[in-house]
C-alpha cells in the first residue's frame, strides 16, 4: 500500500497523526504548523514531520498559517485542520470572522484550493452553526461548496459515540474529491469510564470550600470538572458514566481518588497511546483540552480510506 501523504494546520499534539498511527496505514507525516511553541515541544518528540511550520529551529520559523506563502507547502493526499473555535465558541467572545482567529479558515480554504488534496477534515465546535444566526455557517459551507472538485459532508459527533466516555461534541467537516463518496462512522459502545482511572496514583489534593460543597452535593460522579463552577445539578448528570467536555481551562477532579485528573488520564480520555510528555502538566493539560478526539479521527479516517 502506498504511503498516504498528510499534513495538519493548527495541530496541536497531532491527534491525526496518532489516529493514523493506530490505525497503522502506512503514512508520510509531511507537515504540522503550530503558533504555541510549548505544542511544537510536543510534536518534536512525539512525531517527525518533515516540516513544522513555526519552529524556531526549522526552516519556516513563522507558526501563522495566515502569513505562510502556499508555495511553500507540500503537496498532500489528506488535509486536516482544526482551525481556531475560540471566535465561535460559547465559551469565547463569538465574534467570528471579526476576531482574526477566525481568518484561518481563509488559509484552509486556500490549502484545499490550490493543493487539491484527495481528502481534507476540517473540526470546530458546534457553535459555529449558529454563531450569527447561521450566516457564518452559510459562508463557510458556500466557499467549502464552490470548490468544485469535491463532496462536502458535515456532522456533530460525540466523542463518546465512539468508544470513549468524554461528552466532547464537535462539528467535523470532510471533503473527498469527487467521484468518491463518505458516509459517516456508526456510533460505538462506550468503554466504562471507570477503566481510565489511574488507581495506583494515590496523591490526594485538598479541596476548597467550594469544591468540597460541589462533592458533598455529588450524588454520581468519577471525573468531574471544577471549572463549571456551582451549577451542580445542571453540569454533572451522568458524570457516572462519562466525563464532561475537556478543554484547555478545565479542571478535571477524579472523585474515588481524590485528586486532581492526571495528564495520563486526560490524554487516555482524548484517545491518545503511548505519548510523551516533554512539557509542565499545566501546558499539556491545555493541549489535550485544544486536541481533537483521537477515537473520532479514527472512525472517520477509516472510512475515508476505505
């Protein structure tokens, strides 16, 4: 089987790469591109892109995709991009194409013009549908739609659909070039969220007021994240059964132990095997919480090379 040529914008720890890892078809890592150096640490000793745009040590030392010359990116067979969600996000300010963040689905749009990859998946939250009242989405979906040469398709999907007990909804968005067809991954058991606690890691934290009245309130719980705040009712139905959407300020708590989440565990809720941790706990936890679910990757990659 010929190697698969794929390159990622906006990649984070790479959550394509370790997804095409697991899935072990053969690949050819042409390209990551990365803005925070703490993530291009990561990439470097997880991964061996031939470029990594936006390493100061490389050969393309400017990480914004915007200001990059697309002569100066490879050809590739599968595009991935989880371009910012921050301007669409309920948890950001919702400015979209105002707040320049949002601009970097121009770049993406330009990569799939002019690279023609025979693949391209684009993820963001679900926000990005209503966000202006649906007329962002309508641009989005228009530029993706003029692009002649390919079938567009685009669904919600739950991480824990597929195998793995994380509430993470995000908005994918998949590209094949035509005649080829997509159908989208049939959803999955889900894993016991008890089997991603790390029973041996016994250090206990001592909690807040707050938190310590968040717990005594908790009736079912084993991840729950202290960053909601004192909506207990509200943010932790089924937290029995799978853990809350993990972002870049989360504050995960592993209940039966007592303590704070660990970066092991996090990582395994996202889908991710076998990775290196280089950086703080502080940085990596703010990775993961950016990444994409590798186990979603996963399910969608396989169809597409099917």
């Amino acid at each position: 089987m010929e190697k698969i040529k794929i390159g990622t914008d906006c990649s984070g720890i790479e959550a394509p790469i370790q997804a095409i890892q697991q899935l072990k078809i053969p690949f050819k890592h042409v390209f990551s591109s990365e803005i925070d150096q703490f993530c291009i640490k990561s990439i470097k000793a997880n991964y061996d892109p031939e470029i990594i745009f936006g390493d100061r040590d490389g050969d393309f030392p400017e990480g914004d995709i915007r200001k990059r010359k697309i002569s100066s990116v490879p050809d590739i067979d599968l595009y991935v991009c989880g371009f910012p969600c921050q301007p669409f996000s309920t948890a950001g300010y919702r400015e979209g194409f105002k707040d320049e963040r949002g601009n970097v689905f121009e770049t993406c749009y330009e990569i799939i013009k002019h690279k023609k990859p025979s693949y391209f998946i684009l993820e963001n939250v679900k926000g990005l549908l209503s966000h202006d009242k649906g007329e962002t989405w309508k641009i989005v979906l228009k530029k993706l739609k003029s692009l002649k040469l390919y079938n567009v398709y685009w669904k919600i999907l739950n991480t824990r659909d597929y195998g793995i007990p994380q509430n993470r909804e995000r908005l994918f968005i998949v590209g094949v070039k035509k005649p080829l067809k997509f159908s989208w991954p049939k959803k999955m058991k889900m894993k016991p969220l008890t089997a991603f606690i790390d029973e041996d890691n016994k250090i206990e934290y001592i909690t807040t007021k707050r938190q310590q009245k968040i717990l005594d309130n908790l009736e079912d719980g084993l991840f729950i994240d202290f960053a909601f705040g004192t909506a207990i009712e509200r943010s932790f139905i089924n937290a029995g059964s799978y853990c809350s959407c993990i972002t870049a300020n989360s504050r995960i708590w592993c209940v039966p132990q007592r303590r704070y989440a660990t970066c092991e565990e996090l990582l395994a809720l996202q889908g991710f095997k076998n990775f290196e941790q280089v950086v703080s706990n502080t940085q990596l936890k703010k990775q993961i919480g950016n990444s994409m679910s590798v186990n979603v990757l996963k399910e969608i990659i396989k169809n597409l090379l099917n």
